[in-house]
DNA sequence: CGATGACATCGATAACTGTCAATATCGACG
DNA sequence: CGTCGATATTGACAGTTATCGATGTCATCG
C-alpha cells in the first residue's frame, strides 16, 4: 500500500482563514500556514513548484525535472518530497515514472492570504 | 521621518515575475523571491506581518507587538528585524517608541505571484 | 547629570536544513 | 531469474535559525 498522503495536509486548512492584512491570524491558522509556506521558501523549490504548474498537462515527471538543475538525483528527490508532504504537489507512478501535479488550489488559497487586501 | 534602507531589498524585485503557473521561474527570479517567502515562513512573523497590516492605521507599535506573544522581547525585535530587512516592514521611531508598516503592495505581489492562475 | 524605559544587538546553544555519496526499492525487459 | 534504469531512502556534514539572557543605545524625564 502506497502511502499516498489522505491525512491532513497543511494545504487543508488555509482555506479557511481570511487575508492577512484583514484580522490577525491565530497562533493555530499560523502553524498551519507557515509550514506551507517554508515548502516554497526555497529556490529550488519555487522552481520546481513553478515548472510542475506550468507545464502541459498540468503535470511533469522526475526525470523532466532532475535535467533542469544542477543538483543530484537525491537531492531533487528530497524536494519534491517536501513539497509534496506540504501538500502542494500530489505525486502518481507510472510505470517506472513517477509525475508530479501541482495542487493549484493549494496555490491560489496561499496567494489568496498573502496577497488579498479587499476581500 | 528617514526612509531607512532605500537600498534595493528583495521585495522591489518582485512583481516583475509572471505567477507561477504562468510559466517557469527563472533560477535568478527564484533567488529574489524565496528571501521574502523564507520572510513569511515562519508562525511568528506571520502573526507579527498579519497584526503590523491589520492593524488600524496600517502600523503597530513595538511595545504592543511584544504583548501579543509569549516570547521574549529581543526575539520580537529579531523576527521584526528580518521581516524589515526582507522589505516586508518598514520601521520608523517616533520618539522613544518605534513602528512598524507593512508594506502591503509587497504582499500584493507576492500573493500575485504565487496565486494568479490565469493572468 | 543620573535614572528609567523602549528597543536593538551580542553571544551562546539546540534544533533544523540543504546537499551529496552510497545504497535500497521497484518495474520492465530479456 | 537477473539485469538495468528510474526514484527514493539513509547517513553524514556544514551551514542556518529560533530562542534566550545579558548588555548596549538612546530619548525622555526629573
């Protein structure tokens, strides 16, 4: 059995919490953001993230991914690792690939708390 | 009133870059946007940039800040140090007492960035 | 001037993170 | 079955970070 991550995930619960700049987050919605957020608080990260999301298909495999750094094989691994237990990529083998899709939603809410003023 | 750091900080660099999804971030863009992420990545500086922005008047005094959390006063002052330093807080002192701002067109772009999906 | 109070800086420490080489796992294929 | 190639995991190491107590700075007030 592939542990494929239906436990909470951070990514869960941001959607619930109104724009930073509205109220003042709670020391609970900020534990449960922050995490989110030390995900894409790499560069290597970030492109990763941004590669995945804005590739064909909406998704892209591993082996796509390792050429487009200068990086080992175990090192891009532990990347998407830890953007995939954040809950922002969700992660499918096929065959002897593997693909990763981002969580766009996960995204957007994210965008949504950071960046939102009105409403 | 003397606008401290009007160097260039990593905040000024950032809406420059399409979202996201939009296409691949460049590995020169994720350099000057994970800094602000790295910023907000942690629970108390988002509570501290979530009370700073919603606060009325768009900016809170230190001595109030401090009550807010059960932390001592110069880890305050070092996570309002690197949230100013990361371009997100602007710092003026009025007297004996010093305040912050946010600086919401930096949460705008980053929000921008990592949320907008379509344009 | 000396005391007080607000905030910053320093120095130390424990915990965490990014990276790699080595190794394991696991499908596909002959 | 045995090999190969694609990813993941492990273990180790150097660099970073969150936190605190102690101390410094600086404006205000008596």
């Amino acid at each position: 059995m592939s542990k494929s991550l239906t436990l909470l995930s951070p990514v869960d619960t941001v959607a619930c919490c109104s724009p930073l700049s509205r109220q003042p987050l709670s020391q609970q919605q900020a534990d449960q953001v922050a995490p989110l957020l030390k995900a894409l608080a790499d560069p290597v990260r970030l492109r990763l993230m941004s590669l995945v999301a804005s590739h064909v298909g909406g998704e892209a495999c591993v082996c796509d991914l390792n050429d487009a750094f200068d990086l080992s094989q175990p090192t891009i691994s532990h990347h998407l690792k830890v953007l995939h237990e954040a809950g922002l990529l969700d992660r499918e083998k096929r065959g002897v690939w593997v693909y990763y899709r981002a969580r766009t939603e996960a995204l957007t809410n994210l965008g949504t708390l950071i960046g939102e003023t009105s409403a």
